[in-house]
C-alpha cells in the first residue's frame, strides 16, 4: 500500500504543478513523477506508514520538479 500511495502523491503533487506553472496537464511530467514516487518509497517501503508515504511521495515528487527545472536551465537535457 505504501508503494501505492507515494506514487499517487507525488502524480497529484507533479499533475498540480503542471497545471499551476504550465497552464496545462502535462502527462510525460506527471508520469516521471510517478516514478520519483516510486524511487523515492522503495528503501523504505516496508518500515513506514502509509501516512508517511505519502509525504514521501510528495517530498520525491519536489526533488523532481527542482532537478528537471535545472536540467532544462543548464541546457543538459536532449532538444
């Protein structure tokens, strides 16, 4: 369940950034943070609460948008 509810956070964390600061639902931006959702759980996916899991997808989800916004600043990422 942990697992779960850490991916779904960090897509509603990622889906409400989409929208607030790119005017639009972006469906790749929210399914990568689906996937820092998920990477952010898995060491501890079994130790923690579920409430906790979803800070955590949360926090994954934050680390994401700050890494992907400094990779397109620092002009690394692929045209």
């Amino acid at each position: 369940i942990t697992t779960t509810i850490a991916a779904a956070s960090s897509i509603g964390a990622t889906s409400l950034y989409s929208r607030a600061f790119k005017g639009h639902f972006d469906l790749t931006f929210c399914l990568n943070g689906a996937l820092a959702g998920l990477v952010s759980i898995t060491a501890s996916c079994a130790v923690v609460e579920v409430w906790s899991s979803l800070i955590i997808g949360v926090i994954g989800a934050c680390v994401y948008i700050a890494a992907a916004n400094i990779i397109r600043r620092c002009g690394v990422d692929d045209p």
